[in-house]
C-alpha cells in the first residue's frame, strides 16, 4: 500500500500488473517473454493486482491468488523458456488484518546463473532483456557476451564452494587425522524478502535436518547421526560470525590458540553453508585390524554419514530463508600438509558387510589405498523429495567411495 501512497515507479527490476495474463496464448508468451527478460537482466518482482497510470502504482485491484492460478503463471514461464528460469518463486500476498485489501501474485524473478533464455518456438526465437521499464530483444553481439557470462559464472559458482571450504581450514585441526568437507550454495539469489536468519532459524535447521537425514537414509540402524553429536548448548545457542552462524564441538572454549577438536557448522545468510566433521574424533581408542603407522585411516560410513546431514542441513536451511531451485555442493576430505604422503585406507567396522557392529576396525575388503583424493560436486533442489535429496547425497558419497575402489556408499539407493 505505501508504494501506492507514494506512486512508485516502475524500473528495470519492477513492474506493475493490473489484471493475471487471460486465457489467450498470445497473453501466455508476453509473460514468459516479461520473466526471460528480467532474468536476462538483473532479476526482479512483477506484480500482479496493481493498477499503473503512467508507470506509476496508483491503485491496489487485486487478482485472484490461488494455488491454481499461481500454478498457472508457474506453467506459462515452464513450458516457454529455456532453459528453465532456477529459483523462480510465484507467491501470494494477501491483507489478513481489518482493512480486507484485495490479494496480489507476486513474481520473484531471480537474476539467472542460466541465462540467456529464450523463448519462442521454431524459427521464432528471440532472448529478451529489460532496459529500464522496456523489454527489448538481444542482438547477436549481446548474446555472445551473455553465453560468455554464463561460462564465466560456472568458474565462479565452483571458485565459491572453494572457498566456503578453505573459509574454515584455519579453524579446524587438520593435525588430527582426516576430516570430511561439505559446502554448498544456492545457484539463484534468495527472494528479495527473505529475512536474515537469527539464532531460533539456525537451532530449528539443525534439529530438522537431523529429521531429514534420518528419512533419507530410511533405516535408522544404517545411519550414524553426526549432527546429534554436536553439543545442545552449541546447537541451541550458536555464536555469530561474518554474515553466518557458526556451531562448534569445542563451544565453551575460550582458548584464543585452541582449534575446533571435531565439528564446525556454518549456515550463511545467503544461504550457503559449510560442515567440516574430524574422523579421528569417531574412532579414537579404537582398535584397527593389522593397524600401521605408515597410513591415515578412514571409516567410510562416517564419511557417508557427514554427506548425508550436510546435503540436508543445505536443503533445509535456504528452505527455510524461503528460496527454491539449484544448490550446489562439493565434498573433500581434507589432511594436513604433515600427513600429506601418508595413503588413506577405508575402514569398517562391520561385520561381513552385514548390520553387526564389530568393536575391531578392519580394511574394507577388495579396497584399494588413496593417496590424494579428488573433490566431488553434485546438485539437487531446495524444493527436492527425499527420494531426490537421497540421490544427491548417494552421488557425492558414491564418487569419493570408489576413489578407495568401493563400489558404492552405505546410503541406500
């Protein structure tokens, strides 16, 4: 109402919209065309139920703001752009207190990691983009350069996982046998209403995606719970850092010198996050098989487990800031430079491959050793099913598995 009260333009990245596009294909295609454009550009919200008089808001309508007709906007943009526009949100708005106001569809369009999109069909092919309040058409040499953007974000997008990494290497100690790493970030930029997360949405991530993890793996005795391992109190009242919340193992240390001994978790406020769990903590006083000095060992149900938890607390948390579509995510083991030479072995504590528990580790049978393990990428959706969030989690784990020869991880297909 108060961009009413103050006739707010439109711009680049807004635009107003009386009435919901009729049931006309003609209708169908300028709505696509209008969301391929602000994607092309610089993102932005279309609003429908705002009447404008020279590009100005000057009355609040309505629309109709159903499910239905939300999902009817959803299939317009679908089934006519490509690629697909990733983290496209089409929400309603509605005046629940006194005043009654009618409702709106608001449309957040994401600047896209995708673009350029087109749309048409056939020989009928354009890639639009917003110039000022204008929707004009790409020329050769602006598509050029947008497929040249494209490519250099997917360096980008990679270069930024890296670095959520690297980010807590010097927080975590490395001298303490291998640790798993896990990063991930959404693709699209979360809607320009998302609210910063405080301390309440960071407990209530972890717990639910302690809750997730646990469906993804279906068989609760399968599964090691590694974010039920971190302290309540570390959980319950995580520290605050540099545009992120940040949960340690080691929460009531106050030793300036003393590094994170197992567990650090980090949920961004732009909707990345960061795990890195220490193996050493898992195993320590255990016995192993025909042990040697000369190798680093890795239990990898552990290594299994921290993907899983790190794959749900990822899908949960931009869940809840609100976001959709494509996440990101890479997984390392990472060492110190001292035991750098040293071969990593994979380790089990299972009998015959079985469900019984043996207290003696011993190498996984047919395994191979590892010297420098590669990182592994996959992505999924925030909006994904289990069985999808299941499959994503399988990948990251399958792929740094078979390094160690391993045919496949312990979570299930």
């Amino acid at each position: 109402m108060r961009a009413i009260e103050a006739g707010l333009a439109e711009s680049e990245d807004l635009d107003w919209k009386q009435a919901l596009p009729p049931d006309v294909d003609k209708k169908r295609w300028e709505f696509a065309k209008d969301v391929a454009a602000m994607a092309n550009t610089r993102g932005g919200l279309i609003i429908y139920g705002v009447r404008e008089d020279n590009e100005r808001a000057v009355e609040l309508t309505g629309v109709p703001n159903a499910e239905r007709d939300r999902q009817a906007l959803r299939s317009y943009a679908n089934g006519r752009i490509r690629p697909l526009v990733d983290g496209l949100l089409i929400e309603a708005l509605d005046d629940l207190g006194e005043n009654e106001r009618p409702g709106l569809i608001a449309v957040f369009v994401p600047p896209s990691p995708d673009a350029p999109h087109v749309i048409g069909e056939k020989n009928a092919l354009g890639v639009p983009y917003r110039y000022g309040t204008d929707t004009n058409w790409m020329s050769e040499n602006q598509l050029e350069r947008a497929y040249r953007d494209r490519f250099t974000r997917r360096a980008d997008d990679r270069a930024a996982l890296t670095a959520l990494t690297d980010g807590m290497v010097p927080e975590i100690d490395l001298e303490n046998g291998v640790w798993v790493t896990v990063s991930a970030r959404p693709v699209a930029p979360l809607p320009l209403l998302h609210t910063r997360p405080d301390r309440d949405h960071t407990t209530a991530t972890i717990r639910d995606a302690d809750q997730l993890a646990s469906d993804l793996f279906g068989h609760v005795q399968e599964r090691l719970p590694i974010l039920n391992h971190l302290p309540d109190n570390a959980v319950n009242n995580p520290r605050t850092g540099l545009r992120r919340w940040v949960i340690r193992s080691n929460h009531f240390s106050s030793n300036p010198q003393e590094l994170i001994d197992w567990g650090l978790v980090e949920l961004h406020h732009d909707g990345s996050i960061a795990v890195a769990i220490g193996l050493a903590g898992f195993t320590h006083g255990t016995e192993i098989a025909r042990g040697d000095d000369d190798v680093t060992y890795v239990p990898y149900r552990l290594v299994d487990a921290v993907i899983a938890d790190a794959v749900a607390v990822a899908a949960v948390h931009v869940r809840r800031l609100g976001g959709v579509g494509t996440i990101q995510a890479r997984a390392a083991l990472l060492r110190a430079e001292t035991t750098g030479r040293l071969p990593l072995v994979a380790i089990d504590n299972r009998l015959g491959g079985g469900h019984a528990l043996s207290s003696l580790y011993h190498q996984v049978q047919g395994s191979r050793a590892v010297h420098r393990p590669v990182p592994v990428e996959a992505s999924f959706s925030a909006d994904d099913d289990v069985a999808a969030l299941r499959g994503a989690a399988r990948q990251l784990a399958d792929d740094l598995d078979q390094q160690f020869g391993i045919p496949g991880s312990t979570i299930p297909v």
